[in-house]
C-alpha cells in the first residue's frame, strides 16, 4: 500500500463533494482476557531442526500465513531453514543470507565483532532420504576442518549427505573426521585450505556478566547475530536421548539461541569462542523446542579443544571416570555411592580410580574440588569436564566423619 504525500492530502478542494452521514461504527465484541499459567520446571531440548523441505515458491495471497506457519513448523517440527519457508529460490536465498558489510565498525563493538567472526561460520545441512536438518559450524582450521553438534549431523553420517555453506556463498560437501554424542560435537572436514579459523578462548577465564555474542543460522537464516552476558557457569546440563545422551558442564546465555543456532559459536568481547551453543531450556511440558526464552547453554570452549583435538587425530573422543554408580534414588545431602550392584556394574569398580583412592559403596560425595554436589548429574558433568589423568578432590562423608580423597581420573572412549 502506497500513502501520498502528507501535505497533498490537506489541500483544499475546489468543488468538495456534500458531506454524507457516516453509519454508526460497529462494536467491538468484549474479548476477555485470561491468564495464562506456567509450572516452573524447565526441560532442556536441543536447537536442531529436523524434517523435510518444503515448497521453494508461494502464492504471494498465502505468504502472511505460510510464513508464520512455517515459523512454527520449524520449531515444533524442525524444518531446513528459510530456503523453504519464507519462499525464497537459491539466489534469492543466498543474497539475503549473506550480507555483505558496508561500513566498517570498530573492533570492539558488537557491529565489528560481528564483521570479524561472520566470514568464519558455516551453514550445515545434512540430508537424508527422509530427513533433513540445519545448523551452524565454525572453521576450526584453516587446512578444512570445522567443528559443529553432533545431534546435527548424526542422521546424515550413514547414506546421508553433509553440505557446508561457506560465508561467500560457496558451497562443499564435508567429510565426518569424528563424532561424539557424549560431549556433541562432530568435526567435519571440507577439500578446502586458506580459510580463517576463530580462536578458541581459554573457557576457565569466563565470568557471570561477560558479555557475549552468538552467530548461528536460527531457522535457516544465515549469518544471524544476537548478543547478550554470561548468565551462568558450570550448570549441569543433560540433553539428548537415552541412546546418545550429552552431559554439559555448560555455559548459560541470555543471547538469542533457536532451532538451527546447534553448532555455532558463542563468542567474547574480542570475537574469541567461549563455546559451542549445543542446547536451550524450555518450560516444562514442552516437548520440543518453541523459541527462545532466553536460557541457552554452551559447550566450553577447553572442552571443545581438547575433543576436537583428540577427533582429528584419532577420530574417536574419551572421557574421564572415577569408577563409580550413583544412586539417583537418594535424597539426601550430597550425592550417594550406590550400596549395590546394578546391571552387572559394582557399585566401585574393582581397581577403578574411585577404588584406588578409597571410596566405597554407600560413601556421600558432598563436593569436588570445592564445588557442591547436589545431584548424579552434577558429579557427571563435572568429571566429564577434565580431562583422563586430571586429579580431583572429593569430600566424602562415611559414618558421620568428612573425609577429603584424591582421585587420579581414568579414561573410557565416548559414544
């Protein structure tokens, strides 16, 4: 719709035409407002996007609707991307997907952070003949390694196929160098040298109130920039299901994180990453991912070095352990040894780590190094934040009496 110009309007009329009566205005109905209730519980579901692509062209009288649609669909059903939903052909698609940046921002601004760190993420799509899913990578190497999620590309590694679109536009297929649904993260490589890589923080460094800034693909737009601080450290983060379950020591954000933000890198105030965006948190009740509410979580950065490292040399990953079953079913302070054996498995695994610095069956773990423990899942992620051979110190209580242990972490291969 087009308006004129605001002065042409008003201008008097030579020969105005016999004012009409207007009829009455119609009534509004009474529309009551009512509350709407939400548990406060929250369940984390990962950002993927998974489903098949839709029509490439609309009729422009269904577009509005199709639209939000496909919005929906792309959260609650995981669709590819705005290559599908929003109409767009492959060169419509790829010219508003990445823009080209104009003005030059200072370096430390979240303009000129976005400038730097752009160029060096990728748009992932892998494909299969029943489904199709996108996310965000970043270039890890410049010889054509790049590290995304796991849960992005898992479908595709058997039969499948994996596209890697670069910031120019450029596409390649990738190649999986290794993969672990333990910690979620897959690293591809592209036939492809002279790329720039970002650099990976030391995560340790990282405090609440960081301000950050996470790039990603959220729903197939690429090259998206949103920001936001550090909101938390070290939360114990579960996510996935039983048979490619991920444990996070992970990194809280309030930055924007959405369906197709999966593998896309969470960066500082110099444009270095401090993690991986891998999962968000949605109210409970729901069972897929709906949107941001602003409780995204990271994969550390140190983490991801040293399993993207261990990847490229050997293609499989390894997590450290103490030997130990925990007893879910506890409910007191701490966290219980289990008193018996489960599935086969000794409740200490004989000459395992935790045997070998003294723990038993029935011992309470009230901390490590320091950190209280209040569930198994924070004893997990905590020990699956180090590294095998990395020594920790355990607070146990046994029989009324605390007692401090140190525990020379083994190693197991991850899934």
């Amino acid at each position: 719709m087009t308006y004129g110009d605001p002065d042409e309007r008003w201008k008097p009329q030579e020969n105005p035409p016999v004012p009409q009566a207007e009829p009455p205005a119609p009534v509004a109905p009474q529309v009551t407002e009512q509350p709407t209730h939400f548990e406060s519980q929250d369940v984390v579901v990962r950002p993927d996007q998974r489903g098949a692509t839709g029509p490439r062209t609309v009729r422009r009288s269904t577009a509005v609707l199709l639209v939000i649609t496909a919005l929906l669909a792309g959260l609650l059903l995981g669709g590819v991307g705005a290559r599908a939903y929003f109409g767009l052909g492959d060169d419509a698609a790829q010219a508003t997907a990445t823009p080209t940046a104009t003005v030059v921002r200072a370096p430390d601004s979240i303009a000129g952070i976005a400038q730097a760190v752009v160029p060096s993420t990728v748009y992932i799509e892998a494909t299969t003949a029943t489904s199709a899913a996108s996310g965000t990578g970043l270039i890890l190497r410049s010889d054509g390694y790049v590290v995304t999620n796991n849960h992005l590309i898992a479908e595709a590694v058997d039969g499948g196929t994996i596209q890697v679109t670069f910031s120019d536009g450029t596409v390649e297929q990738a190649e999986v160098v290794g993969r672990t649904a333990d910690y979620d993260l897959a690293v591809l490589h592209v036939d492809r040298t002279g790329l720039r890589p970002l650099t990976l923080a030391n995560s340790d460094d990282v405090a609440v109130g960081d301000p950050v800034i996470a790039v990603g693909a959220p729903l197939g737009l690429e090259g998206t920039v949103t920001s936001g601080i550090v909101s938390a450290l070290n939360r114990a983060v579960q996510a996935g299901s039983a048979g490619a379950t991920t444990f996070m020591n992970a990194i809280q954000t309030d930055a924007a994180i959405n369906p197709g933000n999966s593998g896309g890198p969470l960066v500082n105030a110099s444009g270095e990453v401090i993690g991986i965006n891998t999962a968000i948190a949605q109210a409970s009740g729901t069972s897929q991912a709906t949107g941001s509410i602003g409780l995204g979580f990271a994969i550390p950065s140190n983490q991801v070095k040293r399993t993207t490292d261990q990847l490229i040399e050997t293609g499989t990953a390894t997590y450290p352990i103490i030997g130990i079953l925990l007893d879910s079913r506890y409910t007191g302070e701490g966290v219980q040894v289990a008193t018996a054996a489960s599935d086969g498995n000794e409740p200490v695994t004989p000459g395992g780590p935790g045997e070998l610095a003294g723990i038993r069956a029935g011992d309470i773990i009230l901390s490590i190094d320091g950190q209280p423990m209040t569930s198994a899942d924070e004893v997990i992620v905590f020990v699956r934040a180090h590294a095998p051979g990395d020594e920790i110190t355990l607070t146990i209580r046994r029989g009324g009496r605390e007692d401090d242990v140190t525990v020379t972490l083994g190693e197991q291969e991850a899934n």
